[in-house]
C-alpha cells in the first residue's frame, strides 16, 4: 500500500504554477539574473536532486544521534545519562544494531522532502528576484529566502510526514514492525490514514517551517560575512572554496535553526508515540502534552543533541548540496549587489 496521499491535484497545481512562473523567466530576455543563468527546468531538477541527495545521505548517517535524541525525549526517566550515556545505554541494553532503528523511513523521507525543499528555495527565490527585479530582490534578500524557504517546506513537509510518523514509532516502539512498509500498513489498520500518518503535521509544520526559514536565511547572511571578511565572493572564489563557505555558514545556521525549531521537535516525538496526549484532536492531544511536559522541558530536553546533529546535518546539507550541483553542471544561484 501507498505510504503518501493521493496528491495529483496538488502536484498538477505545483507545476501549473512552475510553467507560469518559469516561463516568465524565459520571457525575460537572455534568461539571466543577477548575472547568472539562465535558468531552466534541468537547473531546478539539478537544485532538487542535489536536495534530495544531500538531506538523504545527512540524516542516514546522523541515524543513531537522532535514535538516541528521540529517546532521551520520550523516555528521560530511563535515558537520563545525556547524549553519550544515550548511546551507551542503547548499546548496552539492544545491541549496536539498534542505533540503526527508522534508517529506512528516515533516508527516504528526507530524499523526498530534500527534493521539494532544496529545489522548491532555489525555484522560488530566483523567480521571486526575476519578478521584482533584481535592485529590489537585492535590498529584500532576507524577505526572500525567509518566503521561499517557508513555501518550500510547507510542500515537502506533505510528504515527509508519513515517513516521520513511521520513523518515531519504530524508535520508540522497535518490537511494532519489521519494516517501513510493515509499519505504515499496521499504523493505518489501527488508526485509519490521516490519524496514523498526519497526527504530527501540525507539530512537523511547527518545527520544519521555522528551521527551514533560519536555516537559508542564517546561513546565506553567513555565507555574505565569511566572503566579506574573506575580500571575496562566490563569483571569484573556487569550487573548494565556495564549498569551504557553505559548510562553515552551514553549521552557524544549523545551530540557530535546532534552538529556534526544538520545542516543536520534541513535541512531534511525543505525539507519534503510542497513546501520548490521550485521545481527542490533534491540538487537544497537543496541549495535553504541553501541559504534562512542561514548557522548559519543551524547550531543553535533548536540545545538546540536536545543536550537535543539525549543526553537522545542516553543514553536511550545504557542502553536499554544492558538490553535486558542480557535479551536475550547475552554478548554484547566489544574491549579489547589481552596484558590484
């Protein structure tokens, strides 16, 4: 059975709007902006397989730091050594092997949420500047990628949400099935299809939204510092060099964004597990939660952990992202003062 909803209307309409909004990009003369292009279909399928790509093969590998960060959320009365004991205790308590728990829900998911997210912030903020022109889109740069980032992961956070209801119920219940597939199947059999796989939209929009927003914003008015400090640009400075940038930029933004979204992620890593909240609505599930949890708890529990996983995730992201767009052929679209 299908993990994801039915969502042709809503891809119809996504691409209706991607023509229009590319083709006034086409209309636009030679097709550049900023300086840079043209752009066309092949660089946003670049932009988005180079997403999907790069948070796939980040959050694989950050598995057992997020296994253990789950845990430590839902469980702190047993997981209450911090981060390292965390590991500790699940190795010695399940064996190594369990670190590896949700590995296939969590590559998956992120290769289709990288897909939409990095692709959709390239697609939107490079339309967005060729619509207001590029003084404006320069003065108003910030403007744009908060709204691009925002749009971008409210579209790749339809698909995710399945694989995160999945990934957290594997975590935290291991011994409910043996697979993704095994684990959808008994989720939507024992609580229907939108309960089993959306009861944390709310939550994942709460927590991805905000993180996606400061995560472009941080880390491109941090890439502008490190050029400025550096005397140079992105134009002038090598592929290494550019590279150097997005994972040292990556990293600020990574742990500005895990401050800004933690309370929405722990609150998703309870909501997914079994029984949390009680029963009623999603929101009334939620501040059950919040009630029984505390917001300091909200805000902290397992917050070391995940400055050290997105920090490196978000870094991984950036450097990742940047080398299979050179791979590809294609010159990531940066900002730049039309004066320079």
């Amino acid at each position: 059975m299908p993990i994801l909803p039915p969502v042709g209307s809503l891809a119809g309409g996504s691409f209706g709007l991607f023509k229009s909004l590319n083709s006034s990009v086409a209309a636009s003369g030679d097709g550049k902006i900023m300086g840079q292009g043209p752009f066309g279909m092949k660089y946003y399928l670049s932009g988005a397989l180079a997403g999907g790509i790069c948070c796939s093969l980040t959050h694989g590998a950050l598995t057992p730091v997020d296994v253990v960060k789950t845990r430590i959320q839902l469980d702190p009365v047993t997981y209450n050594e911090g981060f390292l004991g965390g590991f500790r205790q699940i190795i010695a308590n399940e064996g190594a092997p369990a670190l590896l728990t949700g590995l296939g829900p969590t590559a998956q998911g992120y290769f289709i949420q990288g897909w939409f997210k990095f692709g959709g912030v390239e697609f939107f903020k490079i339309n967005i500047t060729n619509m207001i022109g590029d003084k404006t889109a320069w003065e108003n740069r910030n403007t744009i990628y908060l709204a691009s980032s925002a749009i971008a992961e409210f579209i790749a956070d339809i698909f995710l949400c399945p694989f995160e209801a999945c990934r957290i119920r594997l975590v935290s219940q291991p011994d409910f099935a043996t697979s993704l597939m095994g684990t959808a199947q008994r989720l939507v059999s024992e609580n229907g299809f939108i309960p089993a796989f959306y009861s944390g939209f709310v939550p994942i929009l709460f927590k991805q939204v905000p993180y996606t927003m400061a995560k472009f914003a941080v880390q491109g008015k941090a890439a502008e510092s490190i050029y400025a400090s550096l005397g140079s640009d992105s134009k002038s400075m090598s592929k290494g060099g550019n590279i150097g940038v997005s994972l040292l930029s990556g990293v600020i933004a990574g742990v500005v964004a895990a401050i800004i979204s933690h309370p929405a992620d722990t609150l998703l890593s309870k909501i997914n597990k079994g029984g949390a909240g009680g029963s009623g609505s999603m929101m009334s599930r939620m501040m059950n939660i919040v009630g029984e949890t505390g917001v300091l708890t909200l805000c902290t529990q397992g917050l070391g952990a995940r400055c050290v996983m997105i920090g490196t995730l978000t870094a991984g992201q950036f450097g990742v992202f940047d080398v299979v767009m050179n791979a590809v052929g294609a010159k990531k679209f940066h900002f730049h003062d039309p004066k320079h």
